[in-house]
C-alpha cells in the first residue's frame, strides 16, 4: 500500500479493499470477539452480487446471536435477546447463511473451532472444518496465500501518535505475521477497525500506527459481543467441590468456559472465603476419600496464601472473579532470573510489575470487558496478552521461563464423552459430525505430561439426557477421539476423581467405575470383562452404588439451605420474572422431547392446579395475559402448567 488510508464508512472501505486487491479475496479474520462483522458483510455483500468474484474466509467461532423457536421459546427469548445484545447487534452474515447452508457458491468459509453444535446440520460448515490445534493454524494459514486480515482493534492517540491494541485477539494474527514474513510470502492488507468500548491492552499486544494498512473507524459501532451468565446446577457444583481440591497453591491455573468451569471457580472462592463450609460439602461428597488422599500431593485443602497464576488461552469471566477475590494473585516476569527467585522465595515483595495473568484472547461479559480495561489503566503488567504460541506450548526461546512460570500448573478442560481405558471425545460425534473444535485442549493435555507437577484435568458430567432417557458419559469406546489414552491423566465427574496417570488399563477402568452414574455400573463392569480388562472376579463396591442424583441433593442440601450454591453463581442477566419463567419453560421443553413426556404435559394441561402466586406478571412478560388466538390460548394454558408444578 502507498499511504495509509483512512475510513469512517463500511461500505467505501470494502470497495476499496475490493478494487486494491482484485476478484480474488483471501480473508483472515481472528476468532470470537475480534471479528469486525460490519465489514466482513461489506465484503461478502459485494461477492454475493459479483459472480465474477470470489471470497475464501479462514476464521473460527463465529458468533451469532441465539436464534429462538416459534411459540413460547421466541416469547422469551426475543425480548431478552434485544435487551442484551442490542437492537443494534450485527450477526456475521455469512454465518447465518452457513448455518442453513445457504452460502453462495464463490464463498467459502473455513473455521478450526465453530460455535458449539450450532453447525453440526450445516453440510458446508461440516466439509469446510479443519481440524487443527490452536497452535497450528497460523503455521497452516501461510499456505493459504491469504491477501487481506481484518481485525476489531482499540485505538489510543497520545504524545507519541497513535497506536492499536489487538486487544481481545493477539492470539493468532502476533505469529501469523511473523510466519509469513519467515516464509519470505507477501504480507496480507492489514486492515484495523476501531470499536470504541474496546479495552486497550498494552504489552504485546500493543502494535505501532504502521502495523496496519488502512483504517475504519465507522461512524457507529454495536456493543461488543457478551456471553449471557450460565446457570449453574447441584452435579456441576458437586464437580466443581472435587475438582477445586486438586489446584495447589503457588500454582499455575488454566481453565475454559462454561457452566463446569463457573462451578470450579465458585468452589475456589469457597475454599478462600468459607474454607470450613467447603470442607465440610467436600467431605460430604466424597465419601471413600479419594479426593482427600489426592488433594493431599495434588492439590490443598487450605486457602489460598501465595495465590495462583493465570496462563489460559482464554481469558474468561471467571478469572476476573478469582482475582477479585483474593485467589489470582501470584506475579510473574518474562525474566528468567527474576523468576527464579521468585520460586525460590528470593524475590522482594516490593519487586514491580509482573503480571498474574496470561492470555491469547478474551470473551466473556461486559463485565469482564470493563474489568479488564480499568486493571489496564490502574495496572499495566498485571495482566499480558499475547500470542497463543506464548500460552498453549513450552517449546521455543521460551521454553525454560515458561515452564517455570507454570510451575504446579493444573489444566481444567471439559469433554462431552470419556472411555474406560482414558480417551476423552472433545469436539466430534462418532459419524465425524463436528460439535465444536480441538482448539487448544491436546496443547494443555501435552503441556500437563511435560512440565514437572503439572496435571490435565478433563471435566464432564456423569450423564446426559436424551430423548427423555438418561446415557452415560462414560463408555467402553466411542468412535471418535480427541485426547488418546496414551495421555490419560485426571478426569472428574460430579462423583468424584478418577486419577489415571501411570496406571494398568485394569487400573484405569476400576478407576473411571468408580465416578460413573451407579445407574450403568453394571453394563460397564460387563463390557470390560468380557474384552478381559477387568478380572472376572472383580466386584464393585457398596459406596460406588450410592452414585445417583439423590445421593448430590442430600450431601448438598446444607450448602442450597445457607444460599451459597445459586443458580447463578455470578449474578444474571435474566430479571427476577425471567428466572421464574426458566425452570417451567425448561420442563416444558424437556416434556415436549419424548412421548412420555407428553403425556405429562396432556395431563398437566388438563389440570394445572391452584394459581401461582407470581403467575400473572410470568404470563404479563410472556405476553399471555390476554390470549388472542386459539394458539396463544393453548400455550398460555401449556405456561400456566408449568408454572403451578
């Protein structure tokens, strides 16, 4: 490019990025927060009309608003959706297309991590998937002959001119540059879109006014992409107590997102904060005290006194929640030296800087967002943000600082399926359907097994229900694999911990047996027998039997009656009408799924029972107060039900 180019409207600066680069666009754009949506529509706009032209996307977790069902479920949702993304909210239009395979034939879409399950019946979205660890695809994309990256930046001018922060997504696009520079391939257009309630991060992530070619700062912009807050139930809490005894203290913390990983941080905050109380649930659930015998060389049983340090690829809510209580604290200095005394207990308290969290891209609430721009502005090295060669591997320049660095590292990842023998399914259905990515999982799984004490924890519930009926989570096989036995390690499950490292395959099963639903011990006891895993003698113990729902409700009821397992951990974004509203609508939904559960529904219809104290506001905010139409009688009806139960 000759001079930097300078754009206030969407549309001019796609043309131009169109006429500058020709018919053929090869497209980069980060994953989650970091893609500007307005001017991947522009640019997709001008393909669609253009036949002559083509356009090839390479990005990964596209985010689109939740796209409710007619009736009831767009009732509640529409309202809620508009409050909490804005009426301005702008979808990635060529997700939208993906997703009911309405992509026009000069657009190709490649993603390495999709949104979960939102495009397992989009056939496009299924051939075009690429499977690859997160620490690969920049190394992947320099073959791709990519002309053009687009990225959502923060902007600050000051004394010195302007400067960008790459913010949300240093991840990939610090490496991608580096790789194709390396390779000696011409480097893509590099094209900043300025958002406003960014937050500007430094360090790393902050990038001169040069390192892009053209700039758009559009004349409004849609609040920034948050992730509702998750409620949260009694098995994953229970989870959450079990897994929250294997984190040491002093140590290194990794952690995804989601309802499993909220539990895990509310149990460390209660470990912190009501250290009593949380021994008293823990011992409750575990009942042989293998958790307790584990916590004693794994983990701890007391608070928190050195603190941990945060290194995840993912920089996340919960995060932000530890550190707020006292938990993430523990600094540390891309210095080796530096670093060693502070293992060594050498370092002066009075040391400045230092961060106590490490990241490669962020997602969360606009809570967190705010969070995160206030700790920059208070505190500048707390927090590092940088390229995900820098958290998800050890090898490198950096490979001695970082493993100190990560010194007692505890990985907590979840899975949707684990085996007997330890292989754990991840992102793939068995007919190769994929629900959502690698991503980073295999680099944490490796990165445990290399470093000294470090552990990988894999996380998952004990069951699931379908179609009305309940399966296990843990099989004798499944047909598709994310992390192989060979890395077998830690898994937990609302039952307990199954500790698998340098065990016999004998070892292993009884292992996995002993944190499985009771309900399906005995099929799996058989299968292993019968393949000779297991000794034909071999008998499963009276206190794995109690492995059940009621056995959580009754060793949990204690801490449900002091309030200190909400439904939202955190706080909602649903208001108190909208939560009364989510368990009928829950049972309604799960009723609807089987025909069991529709005649549960007839009768309960036919005879909803005496009135629900709070019932005419729940109908009022489902606009079914006063029913028009014969259809919106019946649903009112089917709501009233619900509510009474």
């Amino acid at each position: 490019m000759p001079t930097k180019r300078h754009y206030n409207d969407v549309d001019d600066c796609a043309q131009h990025i169109a006429e500058w680069l020709g018919a053929d666009l090869r497209v980069a754009a980060p994953l989650g927060l970091g893609k500007p949506h307005g001017l991947l529509n522009a640019l997709y706009r001008l393909t669609q009309k253009d036949t002559r032209r083509s356009m090839r996307l390479y990005t990964a977790l596209s985010l689109t608003r939740p796209k409710p069902k007619p009736g009831l479920e767009a009732r509640f949702l529409d309202p809620f959706l508009e409050r909490h993304f804005g009426a301005d909210q702008v979808d990635p239009q060529y997700a939208v297309d993906q997703a009911r395979d309405a992509l026009p034939s000069n657009v190709e879409v490649h993603e390495f991590y999709l949104q979960s399950g939102a495009l397992l019946h989009s056939g496009s979205a299924q051939r075009n998937y690429i499977s690859q660890n997160y620490t690969h695809v920049a190394r992947d994309l320099t073959l791709q002959d990519v002309n053009l990256l687009v990225q959502l930046v923060a902007r600050r001018e000051g004394p010195d001119g302007v400067c960008y922060s790459l913010s949300s997504n240093p991840d990939l696009t610090l490496d991608f540059l580096k790789r194709m520079e390396a390779a000696g391939k011409p480097r893509p257009l590099c094209v900043a879109v300025v958002h406003p309630d960014l937050p500007f991060i430094g360090g790393d992530a902050e990038v001169a006014e040069d390192y892009f070619d053209l700039e758009l700062i559009p004349a409004t912009s849609p609040q920034l992409f948050a992730l509702p807050r998750l409620p949260v139930d009694l098995a994953e809490y229970a989870l959450g107590l079990h897994a929250s005894a294997l984190v040491k203290d002093g140590g290194c913390l990794q952690i995804g997102i989601g309802a499993l990983s909220d539990a895990l941080v509310k149990a460390l905050l209660l470990r912190q904060q009501d250290n009593t109380i949380w021994r008293r649930a823990l011992v409750a659930l575990d009942v042989d005290g293998s958790t307790h015998a584990l916590a004693s060389w794994v983990g701890g049983l007391t608070p928190f006194e050195t603190g941990l340090y945060g290194a995840s690829e993912m920089v996340m809510d919960g995060f932000m929640h530890l550190q707020r209580g006292g938990i993430l604290k523990r600094r540390s200095w891309d210095n080796l030296a530096l670093e060693r005394a502070s293992a060594a207990g050498r370092l002066n308290a009075e040391t400045p800087g230092g961060h106590y969290l490490r990241g490669a891209f962020f997602l969360g609430t606009r809570e967190l967002y705010d969070w995160l721009g206030s700790t920059e502005k208070a505190d500048p090295d707390a927090i590092d943000m940088c390229a995900v060669s820098n958290v998800n591997q050890l090898y490198g320049d950096h490979q001695a600082l970082a493993m100190l660095q990560r010194r007692g590292a505890r990985f907590f990842n979840t899975c949707m399926m684990a085996t007997l023998l330890g292989a754990a399914t991840s992102d793939t259905l068995e007919g190769g359907e994929v629900v959502s990515g690698v991503g980073g999982q295999y680099n944490f799984v490796t990165m445990a097994h290399e470093l000294v004490d470090g552990r990988s924890a894999l996380l998952l519930r004990a069951t699931r229900k379908v179609n009305g009926g309940i399966e296990s989570n843990i099989r004798w096989s499944y047909g598709e694999t994310t992390i192989p036995r060979h890395l077998r390690d830690l898994y937990i499950t609302e039952y307990g911990v199954a500790d698998l490292r340098g065990k016999s395959d004998g070892e292993c099963i009884e292992a996995m047996l002993s944190i499985s639903d009771a309900r399906f011990l005995d099929a799996l006891c058989a299968e292993a027998k019968s393949h000779g895993k297991l000794a034909t003698d071999f008998v499963i113990p009276d206190a794995w039997r109690k492995h059940r729902p009621r056995y959580l409700r009754e060793s949990l009821l204690p801490l449900q009656q002091r309030g200190l397992l909400p439904t939202f951990p955190f706080g909602s974004d649903f208001n108190a009408v909208e939560q009364r509203l989510l368990p009928a609508l829950s049972w309604l939904k799960s009723s609807g799924s089987h025909w069991r559960g529709k005649l549960r529904l007839l009768r309960a219809a036919l005879s909803p029972g005496p009135e629900a104290a709070d019932e005419s506001e729940a109908l009022r905010r489902m606009g079914l107060h006063a029913p028009a139409t014969l259809t919106d009688r019946v649903q009112r009806r089917l709501l009233q039900a619900a509510l009474r139960r």
